[in-house]
C-alpha cells in the first residue's frame, strides 16, 4: 500500500512538472490560427525559444525587426504575451512597414481572430508573395540561433539546397548557447600519440634513439 501510494504522488509531481512546462499562463492563452500549419507549429517552438533564451530572443527583435527593446520585454514580462504572439506581431509590422506597436494594438483588440484574419486585414493573404516572405522569415532567424528547423514543401522549393531540419547544416549546436560539443572535433585525430618517445634509447646504442616516434632508423 505505501508503494502504490508514493507510485501516485510521483505521477502526480511528474504531471505537474510536465504542466509547469507545456501549459504556460499567456494572457491570451496560445492558439496562433495563422491558416499555415507549418506556420503555427514553428510559432509553438518560439514560445520554448523565447521562454528559454529571453535576451537572444529580445536581441533579434530589436535588431532585425526595428521591435522597440522597451516594448518587446514589457510584452514578455508584464503584459505576458507569448513569445510567438510577439514575434508575429513584430513580422508583420515590418512587412508592412508599419511600427510593431501597431500591429501589436491591433492584435490585442482582435485577437479573438486569429493571425490569419489580422494578417489578411493588414493585406498578407495566404498565398501572397507577402505571406511567403513571412515564411521565409523564420528560416534566418533559425540560422541566427543555430536551432533546427524543418522545412514544408514551399519552403523547401525557395531553399532548394538545403538540407531537411539543419539550419546551416546545425553548426553543431542543439539549442541557443549549448554548442553541443561541436561534433566533438573528430576528437582532433588524437594527435597519434606522439610517437611515445619510445623510453629516450639508453644512450649506449645512439643507433635507434629508443624508436622516438619510429626514430631515424639504426645508423
């Protein structure tokens, strides 16, 4: 009996844990409805992306979508957006060049909509040359971060030599900062021991110099 009963509170503490993980408290819950699944799935991933490596997450923002810092770390910490919500926001304000906090006004009053149809009011219909832009979007951004990511069939066509679910071949890394030992660095050819130095020859034979490393051969 005190086996089962301490079996049931570990699987409670695990389903807990698992809740901690997964069921995170966004203020407008998580169902990104973009109308591209492919789009919706990576969305999903930037939420562990952005949860895990805040400043990184921050950095591209400010950097490559002219995000202003204030409004990016106030979204994330006070007002609890989900990183995928913030990174749509600021994706599509700088397709339509428009300022993030724009795009981000508009989605808190309409976000019952969805993506897709606050996209499509701000003129990115799925299909259009401005929506494959915002596919093709997170493929650098991945690259940036060393994180994999893997392809759809469109995509796949607008980077036709490159490899399924690398980004950049992976550069060795699994996830922001961990550079996963670099492929180990085919353990540097392991230097062939030096050759042993083979014990110094004892001095009385000069004839071999005790093998060093295969010596100069017997005078």
């Amino acid at each position: 009996m005190r086996h089962a009963l301490k079996g049931i509170a570990l699987a409670v503490v695990l389903a807990s844990a698992g809740g901690i993980a997964h069921a995170q408290d966004f203020t407008f819950g998580w169902n990104p409805r973009s109308g591209d699944v492919w789009v919706d799935t990576q969305l999903n991933d930037m939420n562990r992306y952005g949860t895990r490596y805040r400043d990184p997450f921050v950095d591209e923002l400010v950097r490559y979508h002219g995000a202003p810092r204030d409004l990016v770390v106030d979204l994330l910490g006070p007002r609890r957006w989900a990183p995928g919500d913030v990174w749509m926001a600021c994706s599509i304000a700088s397709i339509i060049g428009r300022p993030c906090r724009h795009v981000v006004d508009v989605y808190e009053r309409d976000h019952g909509n969805g993506w897709g149809n606050i996209a499509k009011q701000m003129g990115i219909k799925p299909g259009s040359p401005e929506f494959h832009r915002l596919k093709k979007g997170f493929v650098p951004v991945y690259d940036r971060w060393s994180r994999p990511i893997v392809l759809d069939a469109e995509l796949e066509r607008a980077y036709p030599n490159r490899g399924q679910g690398h980004g950049k071949g992976n550069s060795g890394k699994s996830d922001h900062g961990n550079q996963g030992h670099q492929g180990n660095q085919g353990n540097k050819g392991s230097k062939g021991d030096k050759g042993s130095k083979g014990d110094k020859g004892s001095k009385g034979d000069k004839g071999s110099k005790g093998n060093g490393g295969h010596g100069k051969g017997h005078k």
